[in-house]
C-alpha cells in the first residue's frame, strides 16, 4: 500500500511560515512571468540561472562576472541599465543559451528565496505543466505548490496553475488540502479557455498597460516544453 502524501498550496509567501516546507518539494509559481520566463530559457538552452532577492545583489555580479547576463524586473517593468527583464521573449535560445542569467524579480524570486529551505525546490509554469505533474509523481514526496502572488497579496494565475497541478495529482496517492481543492475548483471554472478566463485579473491589467499583451498569451501556452528548472547549489539549472 502506497503512503498517503500531502498536497498543499501556500496562496502567498506570506502564509509560508505555517507549512512544513522541509519535508516537501516546493514548486514555485509565478505564472506572469518569472517562473514561465526561468523554465523557457532553461528550456532553450540557459546554462543556469541565478535568482536573488535585491537589485543590488544583481548589480554586484556585474564587476565579477561580466560574461553574465544581469536581469531586473520590478514592478512589471524592465529596472534601467539591465540586460532585460522577466518577458519570456528575452529567454529565447538565441538570447540564452550557454549563458549565466542573475535575475531578480517583484514576486518570484522572493517566493523563491523563502523557500529555499524544502527538500527541494523547482519551478513550475502552464509551459511545462504536464512534465512538472509527471516527475512529481515520480519522486513520491510531498508536494508544496508556492504561489508567488503580488507583493505577498493573492493572485488568480498562479492559483489556477496550483489547481492544474492538482488536477493531475489527485488521482494518485496525495492528499490535497483545502486550498488545493479551492484552487482546483478555480482551474476547472478556466481550463477551457485561461486566456479569457484570466484576462479579469489585476496582474494581466497592469501588463496590458506596459503593452506587453503577448507576454500573458504566451505564459499560457500548455505543455510547449519539458524542462523542469531546479535550485542547485543556488543556481537554476535544468533536471537531467
């Protein structure tokens, strides 16, 4: 008989002091735009890349590193006199591959970097969703989906990619709690079309007015690639 496993979703870093992270596999989200952005350029090629928590932490790789791509984004935005941002275009495989990338970002890296402390940590998106779902199952741990959220508030597009998770887990031997089934529900109300479905939400309004439209479409292609992103000796670097 198999053992029962948990499957829990944290709606915000904020909550995250109330789990018990050491004992699962965190997956990160942060679905506009960082954690679809992260497994894009891994998939294309991203040697790895380095998530930290301040812009000026990025800054001080420059000096040190020059071969490394510097990326900020905050508030949606691209911070000035970086290479890019966190919109998936700048993660194509002409732009990425065989590069480093130091990145920092409003949401994701934070969500990041508070979970350092789970058995493991890698990053999920609507890009590489089934992948994600299939080694999971694989690993047989439990299971911590981190919603990056919005400056630790909730958000809808990250939620519904938990409840996708969820969708494709429950019918093995995990236990979902409340907030999994909560999300799940919210991913069944959307799942025929999440770009129409997520177009109500505040994240995707304040991209469509820095007229980046395409970036939201894109991050929610389903099942475009395989990478799966884990954190290694703080690094992002793709699961062999």
């Amino acid at each position: 008989m198999q053992k029962q496993l948990k499957l829990e979703t944290c709606l915000s870093p904020a909550l995250l002091p109330l789990f018990d992270i050491k004992n699962s596999i965190a997956v990160i989200i942060d679905i506009f735009r960082a954690s679809s952005s992260i497994c894009y350029g891994i998939a294309n090629g991203a040697e790895a890349i380095i998530p930290v928590a301040e812009v000026e932490e990025c800054a001080a790789y420059r000096e040190k590193y020059p071969q490394y791509l510097l990326a900020a984004e905050r508030n949606g935005e691209v911070v000035t006199g970086y290479d890019f941002g966190n919109s998936p275009f700048s993660y194509t495989a002409e732009h990425v591959c065989g590069k480093t990338i130091v990145l920092t970002t409003t949401n994701g890296t934070h969500a990041l970097h508070l979970s350092r402390n789970a058995k493991q940590v890698i990053l999920g998106s609507f890009l590489n969703l089934t992948a994600v779902c299939n080694w999971l199952r694989q690993q047989q741990e439990n299971v911590l989906l981190v919603c990056a959220g919005w400056k630790n508030n909730f958000n809808l597009e990250d939620t519904l990619f938990a409840g996708a998770v969820v969708e494709q887990l429950q019918s093995g031997n995990y236990k979902p709690d409340d907030a999994s089934i909560a999300a799940n529900d919210l991913y069944r109300a959307g799942q025929s079309d999440l770009n129409q479905y997520l177009k109500k939400t505040s994240h995707s309004e304040r991209l469509k007015k820095l007229g980046i439209e395409k970036d939201i479409e894109f991050c929610l292609n389903v099942d475009l690639i395989t990478a799966i992103p884990a954190l290694r000796d703080d690094k992002l670097v793709k699961i062999s």
